[in-house]
C-alpha cells in the first residue's frame, strides 16, 4: 500500500529531548503539510511546504521545524522548545492548486514523558 | 480571518433516522469547502467537497453563502456511518493553499 506513510507509529520522549517524525510520500505531490490533531481542537497546521526546498509556518510552528530536501520527504522535528508535544501528529499531501484533496498518512502518537 | 466552526462535538442518531452535522466559516474570499471523514483506526480520507455537488455514500452538503453554512446532510443514517467528521475550509494565503479544520464532529449510529 503506497501513498503517504509515516513512522514511527508511536513515539516516546524524555522532556528536553528533540524528535523527528518522518513522512514520505509516492504521488508525486509537490505540497507536503503536518498538522497537530488534538481532542476537541480539530487538526492545526504546523508547516506546509509546496515545493522542495520552500515551507512556511503554519499555526502553531513555534517548537517546531522541517525541511524539505527531498519531493517525497517532508520530515518533522518536534524540539524540546516545544511545551506540549504530547499529540498525534499528521502528515498529508497533495497537488498544487485549488480543489485538489489533501491525503492524509496515518499518524504518529508522540508522548513526552 | 479564516475559521471553521462545528458546534456539536459529538452527534448521536438512531439508525434510519436522518442525520446534519453542522458547519458554519468565515471567510472574506470565495471559499472551498470540504468534509473529511476518519472511520475508526483509518486515516482522514475526503468525503466530498463543496465544488463537485456530488452525493457520497449518501452524504450531501450545500454551500449557503448567505448563512455562510456548509453542512452535512443524509436522509437515513446507517451504523456504517459512524465516525469522525471534520469540515475544512481552503483559503489563500499569500499564494499558499492552506486547509483550516473545524473542531470535529463525533458521529454515533445506534442501532
């Protein structure tokens, strides 16, 4: 099963540690999104990226950073800076333009602990 | 600024009986409307958009632009259809497309 993965499917860190949750996609999608999913909070966007070498913030980008070297890779690193990281965090992509569906990958739990 | 509101967080409905889940935005632009949709242990997947006025899986939703609403509707619920349901709106920011979700809907058919 192709499209969007994302690992590790659970995650556990110490306070003060930095993370990296990884997303790779195989559809080719120039634009590249993480979002935060909380209960009762829907998803907020942490970064976006529409083509390699370019992101931006998103919402809530404090704590956080990517990069995007690769098309298909639009890895996400969770810093230390961060006060509440416990969350699920969701990777998604699509093509540029307007009407195009995102596709979502199916999540990593983060816990700090 | 850009905002999705979904008033109920959790819709409970008997099977058959019809089902809405509320959706209202704001947005100074012409907006794009979405409903995702996350069954349990699945991924957000799109249920349908507001462009293609298509009905899916039984679900329809209407853009009211005066009411600024976009909800969701079907006549007669099925326990299938229990799940999380989120509406997005797609606005532009600085040439970027960006999706802004809602809180989400919990949706529970009982049988």
């Amino acid at each position: 099963d192709g499209g969007i993965t994302q690992s590790p499917k659970y995650l556990f860190r110490k306070e003060g540690q930095n993370v990296t949750l990884s997303c790779e996609q195989n559809l080719n999608h120039d634009a590249m999104y993480w979002y935060r999913q909380d209960p009762g909070q829907g998803l907020r966007l942490i970064y976006y990226s529409q083509i390699v070498n370019d992101f931006q913030k998103g919402d809530i980008a404090e704590g956080y950073s990517v990069s995007r070297e690769k098309k298909e890779s639009f890895p996400l690193t969770v810093t230390s800076a961060q006060k509440n990281p416990t969350a699920f965090y969701l990777c998604a992509s699509s093509l540029r333009g307007s009407y195009n569906e995102q596709f979502f990958g199916p999540g990593t739990r983060l816990t700090v602990l | 600024a850009q905002r999705v509101t979904q008033p109920e967080k959790l819709l409970s409905v008997f099977k058959g009986a019809p089902v809405e889940l509320k959706c209202n935005y704001s947005y100074s632009g012409s907006p794009e409307l979405f409903w995702y949709v996350q069954y349990s242990r699945q991924r957000l997947q799109l249920l349908l958009r507001h462009i293609s006025r298509e009905s899916i899986k039984g679900f329809t939703a209407d853009l009211n632009k005066g009411e600024t609403s976009f909800h969701l509707k079907k006549p007669f619920a099925q326990e299938e259809d229990s799940a999380m349901y989120y509406c997005a709106l797609r606005g532009s920011i600085q040439g970027a497309q960006k999706l802004v979700f809602g809180q989400g809907t919990r949706l529970t058919i009982n049988p």
